[in-house]
C-alpha cells in the first residue's frame, strides 16, 4: 500500500504524462474522439489494457492508416481515480465531410452506426460538455484537489 506521499507522487507522474480527455477538448476547442476498452474498465477480473486483442489491432491499422492518435484519460471525475484502462484519443475532427474520419468511422463502424469490432466503444466528447470541467484548467487545481483526496491538508 502507498502512503499518501507516495500516491500524491504517482498522481504528478501520471498527470504530466497523459491528459484526461476533456482536457484535449478544451485545449483543441472542438468536439473529440476517443475509444474505450471494457474489457480493461471491468472491476471484476479486468484484462491488461496491453491485452485487449482488439485495442492491439486498432492500433495496428491507425499506424498503418497514419491517424494521429495517443493515449488519453477518461473523462475526468472529481470524485474518484481511476487506473487508466488503454482509451485512446483519436487526432482528427468529428466531421463526417472529413476523409479522415470516413475511413475511422468506417473501419470501426457498420453504415448502422454498430460496431464493426468487439470490445471497444468509440466515442465523442462534445467540446460543451468537456468545458463543464473547464475549472479543472486554473493553475494548481489538480495539485489541490489531490490533497484533498488523499487526505492532505490543503
């Protein structure tokens, strides 16, 4: 078990490391695009993000198909930390005249709007829900609010 000292540590590393997805939506100011991976988000016997045959061969076809893409953060809650489960934040506008995005749509989606493949969600973060969090941007919030969480005077 960490001590609080330890887990405020891992809390800094991980948060320079990766961004929640709402973050990258304010810093683009546009809606995004992001996946998830159940099978990783289970609480009950959850699979290595690292194993999600499915999440290994998005990525494959990503870098084969050179979309930008990297690793991201859930949503961002204020009530809980979450262990990051291998979402991924896709690099391109949500625009259906975009040609980038008709070949992602259509890799993972059927004409239906179904899901092409198992295991994965694909998701759009709409930049006016992503700003509800736009506190989360003002200078040492994160810092405070991790005090809090684990306890620390703030």
């Amino acid at each position: 078990m960490m001590t609080p000292r330890q887990s405020q540590a891992s809390y800094q590393i991980l948060k320079t490391l990766m961004e929640h997805i709402d973050a990258i939506a304010r810093k683009k100011q546009r809606d995004v695009l992001f996946l998830s991976f159940p099978q990783a988000e289970r609480c009950d016997d959850p699979l290595l993000y690292e194993e999600v045959q499915t999440r290994c061969e998005i990525i494959e076809w990503l870098e084969a198909n050179h979309v930008q893409w990297t690793e991201c953060a859930a949503f961002a809650d204020e009530t809980a930390m979450y262990a990051y489960a291998g979402q991924i934040y896709l690099d391109i506008p949500f625009d259906g005249n975009d040609p980038v995005y008709q070949r992602v749509q259509a890799f993972l989606e059927y004409p239906d709007g179904s899901m092409r493949l198992e295991n994965v969600m694909f998701w759009v973060v709409p930049l006016g829900r992503a700003m509800e969090n736009r506190h989360h941007d003002e200078p040492g919030f994160w810092d405070r609010w991790a005090d809090g969480f684990l306890g620390e005077p703030g």
